[in-house]
C-alpha cells in the first residue's frame, strides 16, 4: 500500500523546477470500487458514495471517456484539503488500477476535460494546465470544437451569452483600477460595460507570491478562467492564481 501511495504522489507532483515551484503533494484516502458513471465527471461508488472527480470541469459528453477509463474499476483516491463538497460527494484525483496518472490528468490529456477555476494548489494546478495546452494545441478532444475554444476578451457580448457557464477568456489588460476592496482588470475602455476580471485585495499577496502581481498586468495578456457572471457588463472572479494564466504560454 504504501507503495502504490507513493506512485500516486509522483504521478502528479512536479520537482522543484528552475522557478523553484514547488511539489504537488496529495494525501492517501484509501481505494474504492465503481458502481456507475453518473457524468463526464462523477461516479457513483460501491458504497453508495458519489465521487467528484477534483480540479476539472467535464460536460456529460465525456461522460462516455470517463466510463472508458473507470467503469468497473477500483480506484485509489488522493486529496488536497478537502474530503466533500456541499453536497457530501467525495472530491478526490482518483487513479484506475495501477495506473500511475490520474483520471484527471488522463481526461485532460485527451481533451475530454479543462481545468476548473479551484484546483486547490498552484502547484498541482500547473501539472494539469500544462496537459490542457497541449491538448488545445493539438486540438483534441473538446478543443476541435470552436465552441470551446477561449472567448476573446474585445467580444463581451459573446462573453454574455455563455453567463452563468464555465469559460476561458483570453485578452489584453488596457488598464488595472482599484476601487474599495476590489481590483478590477479592465479589458475595454468602456469599464461598465466590456469584459473585467475582479480580484479583492486581501488576495493580492497571494497572486503576488504566484508570479501574478495584479498591479502589473496592465498590458499583459492573459488567460483568465471562471464562471461567467453579469454586472453592467460580463465578470469573472478570480479568486486563486491558478485562474489566471500568461497567454503566450503554449
């Protein structure tokens, strides 16, 4: 056991690189037999539990890949912080068999899924962002679809119209404003109106330590991931580092 522990660790931790990032570091939860797939993301257990797959976002279109992957199987399951949801699911990266990727990771690879806006850790967050891009570069998967493609920060009303969904937004900052405890990342002149990303300032610190200081990405474009929400105009929140990427990273 402690064995397969261990391979599961390596599976997605990353060494400290030249950056001096640090590791994705999981924890052992035990193993688990698969009863059903309920979506392209969540399975339903031997014991009755519901397993969310953590740090991904997957249509019920992929729900055929995930059955490929774990219909029938025993999983290992590894954790960041948190063991369930609101819902009580558990959320966990589960690995099939002996495999030594996750079902995650896997997905991603494939194009079958994206990166969700909460991995939980920059570290384990880079692992997973880094196969995303190479998914979309090779168009697999979802990334075939032009549907899925990012939505181009000078649309918002292309933004608009996915309100409420998940999106990636890709786009130039014309200018950083803070007003009360909120930072807002502007991309249009027209502030009440063209596509902003918020950040509260009690969080800046972190973003700052992730390499992702707010105050100076004006003229930096980026890669922004969230749920859609309308104000006077189209919002994402970032709330963690791992939600905001440098576009001209491949």
């Amino acid at each position: 056991m402690a064995c397969r522990v261990a391979v599961a660790i390596a599976a997605l931790a990353f060494a400290s690189n030249a950056g001096g990032q640090e590791s994705c570091k999981l924890s052992a939860m035990g193993n688990v037999s698969v009863a059903a797939i309920r979506d392209g993301r969540t399975l339903l257990l031997a014991d009755g539990r519901e397993l969310r797959l953590a740090g991904i976002e997957a249509a019920d279109a992929s729900r055929a890949a995930l059955e490929a992957l774990a219909a029938g199987q025993t999983l290992r399951l590894e954790k960041l912080r948190t063991e369930n949801d609101r819902y009580g699911r558990v959320v966990a990266f589960a690995y099939a068999g002996e495999m030594e990727t996750s079902l995650q990771q896997t997905m991603i690879q494939q194009g079958q899924a994206r990166v969700s806006s909460r991995v939980g850790d920059r570290a384990c967050a880079e692992v997973m962002l880094a196969a995303e891009r190479k998914a979309r570069a090779a168009r697999r998967g979802i990334w075939a679809d032009p549907n899925f493609a990012p939505l181009r920060s000078h649309d918002p009303a292309r933004i608009s119209a996915v309100r409420g969904q998940f999106a990636l937004v890709e786009g130039k900052v014309l200018s950083v404003r803070e007003s009360g405890a909120t930072i807002y990342l502007n991309f249009g002149r027209r502030w009440a109106q063209d596509f902003t990303v918020t950040i509260l300032k009690r969080n800046r610190r972190e973003f700052a330590a992730a390499g992702i200081d707010p105050g100076r990405l004006e003229g930096q474009s980026i890669r922004v991931r969230g749920w859609i929400e309308h104000r006077t105009g189209p919002v994402i929140e970032a709330v963690v580092p791992e939600q905001i990427e440098f576009a001209e990273r491949k």
